[in-house]
C-alpha cells in the first residue's frame, strides 16, 4: 500500500476546522462500540492472543479467492491474518459473530460523488458509504482541475471511507448543475482543459485514479466528439483509464466507444434514455460487444436517470453482463430509487446473478479496474482488513428504477457491520 492519507492515526488533530470536525463527531457515531448491538461484538479475554478480530461463522463470498463457504475470518493489525475453518476463539481479543450472515470483502463503488458541498450533487461520504458495507469509493468526476485542490483537503484527507477520485475533464467539476440548473460543465468548451487536468493529476497521482467525462446533451451539448477528445489526450498523457457517461448523446455510441481503449470505463451501461446499447430490436449493438471485446468495462452507475430494468433484463438475457456495479449514489437518487450500493446489488440480484456474480462485481473487479492500491477488494492473506458483514432479507421488496419502473424482488442484501483496516462501523446502533 502506497501512503494514503487514512493511514493517520485516528485522534482529532487540533487544527481542524469545525466543519471538519463535526463530520469527525459524525464518523464517531457510526464506529461500534461494546455493549452497543454492532451485530455479535463481543470480548473473548485473551489478551495475548494473536489475533485481534476473529469474525466466525458466516458465509464468507470471496470471488478473489473462488470462496464461498463457512470460514472464519481472522484479522491481527488492520490486515486479514488467516480465513479458515474452525479457528480458535481463544486466539483472539475480539469476536465479531457472523453466524448466519454473508461475509464479504469491503465494497467498492467505482462510481459515486462524495463532494458534499461544492458539487451540489454530493453527499456526505461515511453516513452513506463506511456505515453501509462499502470501505472504498471513487467519486466520479465531482472535483475538476479548478476544485480538486479543496475536494482534497476538506473531504478526501478527513472522512474515514476511502475515497479516490476520477478527475472531471472540466475544470469546474460538477459545479454547476442542479436540478433547476440544467447547465452542464461541458457547455462550454473552454473549460475542457487538458493541460490542467494533467498538473492536477500528477498533484495528487496517490488518489487520482482517472478522468472522468460525461458526454449527455444536457451537459455537452453537440461538441461531445471534441469534449471527448480532450479527455483522452488527458488520460493518455497521464496514462490513466477514462470514464465515460453516456446516455441521450448528440453522437452515436459508435463514434463514442471508437474513441475507448482497453482499461477505460463506460458508466450508465444500462441507461433507458436515447443512444443506449441496445438495437431497435433490444439486441445488443455490435460496437458494444467489440468494447468489451478491446478490454473496455461496461460499469452500471445506477444514478438517478441512468438504469433501466428493461435494458438490463434484455442484455443480462442475451449474456452482457457489466464489469463492475456501482451506484452512482447522490444527492438527488439517495432518498430513491438507489439509495445506496446494496440496493443496487439486490436489483441485480433479482436480474439472476448470483450472490457471488455481484459481489465480484462490486469487489473483485472493482478493484482491479482503476489502480487502487493493492489488498483492497479482497479476503487474501495480507490484505487491507476491510470487510463487510450482510444479512439478505428475504420477503417481497419493491426495486425502482430510474424510469419509475417497479420490480419486485426477493432477496435484499442489508449491511450488518463494516471493518475498514480493521476497525469496526455499523450502521444501526443506539446513539
Ligand atoms: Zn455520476
């Protein structure tokens, strides 16, 4: 692991402003304490044991590993020292028991917007990210070149989630739109500016991990081909993948995915607006096999105009799965229909993946798909102790897309606890 920024000791440095420290007050909240229900904590009172959590019991889903079985998962300073059956409670401080639940690495959102603040589209990042299974996020292009530099210091360097950023081609970020305000960062072109994106970029290269475009019309009006090209001489320049939003664009998905390269992004995969991936005839297009056949991603970004049930059903029918599943979780889609990542998950899970299919798609995959920091996404021997605990609901729960379309699913992924390095968050607990 590089030296990121939440590697720090955890006390309140002095100097904090107090908006940051109350978002510190917040994170505290959501940290488990003993005595307070965080799903089976409990002492053991070996204090010389070797271990310091033995999370034992529960059905470990770890697609890096091809597991999927009853183990115990054994953590000793922040990172996973053993996964096994039957290991002795004895050797271990703290007993965290899973017993019935799924355990799962900590999730990673390739696409959320954590920017709470600037981007009027931001929310806070742990309330919605840390406390609900998910250690890792990559916020999607709500920082441009002009606003990383505050995005850096005021959310990246302070909040407990991991968060690593794809930089917005525009310099202003995702500054400007609202929903009353419907003037995207592209409108105008002098604000693609490659040059800054690049100096921003090799500022920050430890939490940088690519740049992001959105190309719909309302943001980058008919020039998307030329906003596009920008973002790619940034990206090649920095050598670096690209994100790119699609979704009622002036130009054809072919001219737009002849300009992806293996290692790139698309997001909004399974949109239900104009220039979507599917035919006329809902077959899939042929430039959208011919991506991924080149190594391009094919992530979800749920968000709150850009999943379609319809869409998805026809492509998980004819065997186009996407890489990765990510929420696109923000201000205006937190409240319904994403809410968060394993809502997301269970909508796929009612599409008939299976447990295993979408947590490698929000773990095993998605940390390979930009260059997180190695031991992210992962239960292996070694890795960073990030894990997730789950129940899966079972009963009728109403899934919502983002065309108001309803499906009923049967199987809901609810978190239960999460460890990032280690330490413990839940979400539910007695305040
Ligand atoms: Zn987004």
């Amino acid at each position: 692991m590089h030296d990121h920024p939440h590697a720090r000791p955890h006390a309140h440095p002095p100097h904090l402003h107090r908006r940051e420290f109350l978002k510190r007050v917040a994170v505290g909240s959501l940290l488990c304490a003993f005595g307070e229900g965080c799903g089976g904590l409990s002492r053991t009172g070996s204090a010389s044991a070797k271990y310091d959590l033995l999370v034992t019991g529960g059905r470990v889903v770890d697609p890096s590993q091809g597991l999927s079985a009853v183990r115990d998962v054994a953590i000793a300073a922040g990172k996973i020292a053993r996964v096994g059956e039957g290991l002795p409670r004895s050797e271990a401080r703290q007993i965290l028991d899973a017993a019935g639940r799924i355990v799962t690495p900590g999730l990673v959102d390739v696409h959320v917007h954590v920017y709470d603040g600037v981007a009027p589209l931001g929310i806070p990042a742990d309330p919605n990210h840390i406390a609900k299974g998910v250690t890792t996020v990559l916020d999607a292009g709500s920082a441009g070149a002009n606003t990383f530099p505050s995005f850096r210091r005021s959310v990246i360097n302070v909040v407990d989630t991991r968060v690593f950023a794809l930089l917005n081609i525009s310099v202003i970020g995702q500054a400007s739109m609202t929903p009353d305000t419907q003037h995207g960062e592209l409108l105008s072109l002098g604000y693609a500016n490659p040059k800054a994106a690049l100096r921003t970029i090799e500022e920050h290269r430890d939490v940088i991990l690519g740049v992001k475009i959105r190309l719909s019309r309302e943001i980058a009006g008919e020039h998307d081909l030329k906003a596009l090209a920008i973002a790619r001489e940034a990206s090649d320049a920095a050598k670096l993948p690209l994100m790119v939003h699609i979704g009622d664009t002036h130009s054809s998905l072919k001219d737009i995915f002849a300009i992806l390269k293996k290692g790139d992004v698309v997001t909004h995969t399974f949109h239900g607006r104009a220039g979507g991936i599917l035919d006329p005839n809902g077959r899939v297009l042929p430039e959208v096999r011919d991506a991924v056949g080149r190594g391009v991603n094919l992530d979800v970004g749920h968000g709150r105009g850009s999943f379609s049930f319809d869409v998805a059903e026809k492509a998980v029918r004819q065997d186009l799965l996407p890489g990765t599943i990510s929420s696109d979780v923000h201000r205006y889609n937190v409240d319904g229909p994403v809410f968060d990542l394993a809502t997301t998950l269970s909508k796929f899970l009612h599409l008939g993946l299976t447990l295993e299919q979408v947590i490698e798609r929000a773990a095993t995959n998605a940390a390979r798909a930009f260059g997180f920091p190695r031991g992210l996404g992962s239960l292996r021997e070694g890795s960073e102790a990030d894990v997730a605990v789950w129940s899966i609901a079972e009963g009728d729960f109403e899934f919502v897309d983002a065309l108001a379309q309803k499906r009923i699913g049967h199987r809901k992924l609810v978190p239960v606890a999460t460890l990032k390095s280690g330490r413990i968050y839940a979400k539910e607990q007695k305040r």
